[in-house]
C-alpha cells in the first residue's frame, strides 16, 4: 500500500506499507520532501501506517529501516517508541547513504502497550 501525504493540495511526501518481512510483518516506509522534513509529516504519517498494519490480524510485527546516518529520519521510529534490533547492509542507492539501516520494531504488544498512546 502506497500513500501520498499533503498540506491542503500539496505533496509533501509519500509513505506505504511493505510486504518485505514475511507473513507476519510489514515494513513503513516513507519520504518527506526537503522543504518540509522535521514538520512531524513522517511521523504522523507512521504512527498511522501502524494502527493500520495492526488492523490485519496476521501482522504481529512493523519495521522501519533508516540509513545509519539519516538522523530526521531515524527520529521517526525513536518517537514512536520502536526498539532499534539491529542493523543491515543494503546496496547505496543515493548520494547520501552509507549502505547500512538501522532496524527498528515495534510489536503488536508493544504497540499496545506503549506505542498507541504517543
């Protein structure tokens, strides 16, 4: 599943879910353009994207995987109150990446718990 995100009739960004993780889980990914990054649009847009993926009763887990150095980025996960798991290689894709994610996870319990009311 593929979002837009927009201010009034604007994009500013997109965000979806990914079937990456197997049965159980989905992967958020998102993108916020430059001149509206650190507004709170990628973190609101996944605190979404996680009530929805935990509206399907088989999904047990969601990831967010952010480049080691993309710190806006990795500020989502952090609010939202995902556990950093662990970290991954992925092959540079644009200029700015240094090829290793950072792995982020929330559980449908942990969610439940902590993560539906930030």
């Amino acid at each position: 599943m593929v979002f837009g995100m927009f201010v009034g009739t604007v994009i500013v960004g997109g965000c979806g879910l990914h079937r990456r993780l197997g049965p159980d889980g989905l992967e958020i990914g998102y993108w916020v353009h430059a001149a509206y990054a650190r507004k709170g649009h990628a973190t609101r847009a996944a605190a979404m994207l996680v009530v929805l993926a935990f509206s399907f009763p088989e999904v047990e887990l969601v990831e967010i995987h952010c480049d080691h150095l993309n710190h806006a980025s990795q500020g989502v996960p952090r609010k939202l109150g995902f556990t950093l798991v662990g970290q991954q290689t992925k092959p540079i894709q644009a200029p700015n990446e240094t090829g290793v994610q950072d792995v982020w996870r929330t559980t449908r319990s942990d969610w439940l718990a902590h993560g539906a009311s930030s």
